[in-house]
C-alpha cells in the first residue's frame, strides 16, 4: 500500500493528473496502509488474525471511498489529484476542507495503537523466552516511530506549503515520497527476515499470551485447578530438571521447550514461575545460566575457554545480553568477577 502511495505521489507530482474516481481511491491508500502494518504487527506478536478483524480494520477505506464518491456525484464534481493531493477545482465546499482528515486520523490513532501493542509484546516475551534477540521487535519499533515522525513532518511540510507558502507544495509531496521509499526499503528488508515468533499450537497452550493482559491470566490461573501444595510440588520438579538436565544451556529454550523436557504443562509452569518463584520465565531460566557461567568462569577445566565462549555455552545468545543479565544478577561484569 505504501508503494501504492508513492506511485501516487510520482504521478501526480510530474504534472499528471488523476481524475474522478481513482484519484478518491489513489488519494485515500494510506488508510489502508496504517491498518496493514497494525495487522501485520498483530500476527507477529501472537494475535489470531481472522476475517473479521481484517474486514473491520480494512473496511474504513472502501467506505471513505464510496462517501467521497457519493459527495462527488451529488455535487456534480470532478474531484482531480494533482500535486500530490487533491484539487476541487473553482468550487469550495464545506466538506472539502476536511477530506484529508480522516487520514491523518487513522495514522495517528494506528500508530499509538502500534506502539501499545508492541509494548504488550515485550512484557509477553519475558514470560515465554528466554532470550531477546530476534524476538523483540525493535525493528518494527524503529518503523512505526519512524512513521509517526513522518507523519508529523508530513503534515508540517503541507500545511506550511499550503498555507504559508514555505516552500512549493511540489518540492514537500516529493520529500514525503522519498521518505516512504526508504521506509518500504526498510520495512521490505527486515520483515523478509522475520521469521515466525509464535507457532499456532502455542499458542493454544498459552491463552495467556493471546490476551496480553496480567488481570486476565490470573484469571486463568484461578482456573487452572492447582492448589498451594501441587504448586510447589511442580516447582520442586521443575527445579530439579534445572538443576539435572540443564536444559538452559540450549540458546533456543522457550516456555514450549521446557515443558517438553521436563513432563509439566506450558501452563502450568507458567504458573509456578510466575506465582512460587514470583519472576518471569526470562528471569528465571537466566539465572541458571548466571549462576553456571559463575561456576566455569571459576574453573580449570574451562580456562581454555574465553569469557565470551562460556556465555555460548551456557545459552546466551549475544556478549551483551550476557554482560547485562550477569551485571544484573551479580552486580559486576564477568570479566570483573573472573578477577576477583
């Protein structure tokens, strides 16, 4: 949709013009272009995307279409996009002044909408990984600020070529087409190489993820039919397969994974991590690695191993989330602590 957008721009900034219907559908592509990226961002982040939430987030731009449409032929108009936006010629009605308004409003609302989003995920992800990297979605992050600071230099550039005069409204349409190329480049280059975060059947085992929402996972825990004593029986399971099998020293370990390994429901350890050990799943597994790494940092048998290869082999997947979870779990950097 986007590159819809800019062959618009392109079109109509050489002095083309689009005429009647198609420069009402060409004008109002980026409400679908908004809502695309949310639904986008939505199927990563573990949501069920159905039909009905296509047809509701993409519907807004067919009914903009047919109601411009309807208001062009009641007015005997001849709406023509030139410039890069379009012009209602010699006559000035009152609706007119507001048929970029329903733009500007979807883009901001589905980039806030975005950005909450984005941050309900990485709440998520400390309660099912037990790493960061490739997971986090920083990338999608950058594209959605990225957005809404086009967005607001968008608007400025056009309303003060408009109605100021700052600079030709020619010169600000193809500012704003350069600024959405880089961003498809951007957006075409890293969500190529993302890869799936949650598989369908995980996500029918953790219900909690599909919400998003603590007040409704204590909810589900309240249901779940473990009591104060079978809580602890399952941590002390759980903590003896930590302790025996090592399953933390395996960089891809997922809630999925260790239950798995260790014979207990997703859920359920989910529930003792979250209620008997009173951590995330993050937390808890990254410990264990902190506290195995301590013990070969310390050891003769893995001297011949630098700081870094102990971090690998005790499951962490970047030098930087080592050195920060180990500063965090002990107060000094790794190679601070192998001194002293």
């Amino acid at each position: 949709m986007t590159l819809g957008q800019i062959i618009f721009y392109e079109i109509t900034i050489y002095h083309f013009q689009i005429e009647g219907f198609w420069a009402i559908v060409t004008f109002g592509l980026p409400l679908l272009g908004a809502p695309m990226l949310f639904l986008y961002i939505l199927s990563l982040t573990g949501h069920q995307v159905s039909w009905k939430t296509l047809s509701l987030h993409l519907g807004i731009y067919p009914v903009y279409v047919l109601i411009f449409f309807i208001l062009q032929q009641k007015e005997s108009l001849l709406l023509t996009a030139v410039n890069g936006f379009i012009d209602p010629n010699e006559k000035s009605l009152w609706w007119m002044q507001y048929y970029a308004a329903p733009l500007a409003i979807s883009a901001f609302v589905y980039c806030t909408w975005d950005l909450i989003l984005l941050k309900k995920h990485r709440a998520n992800i400390l309660d099912y990984f037990s790493f960061e990297e490739k997971v986090n979605l920083k990338w999608v992050s950058y594209i959605v600020n990225s957005y809404f600071i086009l967005f607001l230099a968008t608007s400025f550039l056009i309303f003060g070529a408009v109605q100021f005069q700052l600079l030709p409204v020619e010169e600000a349409f193809t500012l704003v087409g350069i600024c959405l190329s880089i961003m498809v480049i951007a957006f075409g280059f890293y969500g190529f190489r993302q890869t799936a975060i949650f598989s369908n059947n995980e996500l029918q085992k953790i219900p909690s993820l599909n919400l998003g929402d603590k007040t409704n996972q204590n909810a589900l825990y309240s249901k779940s039919g473990l009591t104060p004593e079978k809580i602890k029986s399952l941590a002390k399971q759980l903590t003896e397969h930590m302790e025996t099998e090592k399953p933390f020293l395996n960089e891809n370990l997922n809630l999925s994974l260790l239950a798995e390994k260790s014979e207990i429901s997703q859920s359920h350890i989910s529930q003792v991590i979250n209620q008997h050990f009173q951590i995330h799943f993050y937390d808890f597994v990254n410990q264990y690695r902190v506290e195995e790494a301590k013990k070969r940092l310390l050891s003769d048998d893995y001297k011949q191993l630098s700081v870094l290869g102990i971090a690998f082999d005790c499951g962490f997947k970047s030098k930087s989330s080592f050195n920060r979870y180990f500063k965090k779990y002990t107060g000094v950097s790794p190679s601070e602590f192998k001194k002293k």
